[in-house]
C-alpha cells in the first residue's frame, strides 16, 4: 500500500512542478507582448528613424537602428545600405507608411507596417524588434509579405 501512494505521489510532484514553472513563465511571456505604449512609440519612432535615414541615403544612421546580430551580419552601413536598396526597395523608398498593430512572430515582438513601394505595389512589412538590455528598441531583421490583390496604386 505504501508503494502505491508512492507511486501516486511522484506524479502529483511532478504535476505541481510543472504547473508552477509554467506560472513562472506567464509573465515573462506576456511581458513580451504586454508592451507599454512608451515601448509602442520607441518601436515606431525606430522605424520611422531608420526609414527616413534610408531616404536621405545616410548609411550610418540607419545602420545604427539594426541589432548588434544584424549588424554583425552585414559588417559595415555600406554593405547594409546596398542590401536594402537592392533587396527591400518599398523599405528604401517608400512612397507612404502605415503603421499596425504589434503582434508576436515567434516569440519576437513584431511591428506589421503597410508600405506603398516606388512601383506602386502595396507591401507589408514585418520589423522583428530587440529590446536592448540598457532599454532601447532595435531592428532584428524584417520581411516583405505582398498584399494581394491591391494591383499597383498610381
């Protein structure tokens, strides 16, 4: 009898640690998307920086808005500069933005921004943001999703 009451017991532990790490980690989680609007406006005001750097052809300045992952990637604002113009031409210059909502994409908080592209296509543009340990917001890559059906806009 001992034994069983043993062996029920085990799986009762078990249950209860797994239960309290997953309590442990609910704010953690929602603390990524549980974004206060000051991070809300650093995020936008980032991306706004960066493109309008692109505009005005100042490599450095939106060099400097990317992660230190992505920064390690392209190695100089030159390099990084060029790959934007040749790959992301609605991020380089676009014609108007739009900003939605944050949303997560795996695990990352993620700012969605509606981009009219030169060519008049319409883009959305997902911003993987980095929150910095001394606070600050960077950007940790972004992506191109085409709107269907929206035809060029003139």
């Amino acid at each position: 009898m001992k034994q069983l009451f043993r062996a029920t017991k085990l799986p009762r532990k078990l249950t209860y640690i797994c239960l309290s790490l997953l309590l442990l980690t609910l704010p953690v989680r929602s603390q990524s998307m549980k974004d206060t609007d000051r991070d809300r406006q650093a995020i936008r005001s980032v991306i706004e920086q960066q493109i309008r750097a692109f505009q005005q052809d100042d490599a450095r300045t939106a060099f400097s808005f990317a992660s230190p992952e992505i920064r390690g990637k392209f190695g100089t604002p030159e390099v990084f500069m060029q790959m934007v113009k040749s790959a992301y031409p609605a991020v380089y210059r676009p014609r108007s933005v739009m900003f939605e909502q944050l949303k997560e994409v795996d695990g990352m908080v993620a700012q969605a921004v509606l981009l009219l592209a030169p060519d008049g296509n319409l883009e959305r543009a997902i911003y993987l943001m980095e929150k910095q340990v001394d606070g600050t917001w960077k950007i940790n890559g972004c992506y191109l999703e085409p709107i269907e059906g929206t035809g060029e806009i003139i």
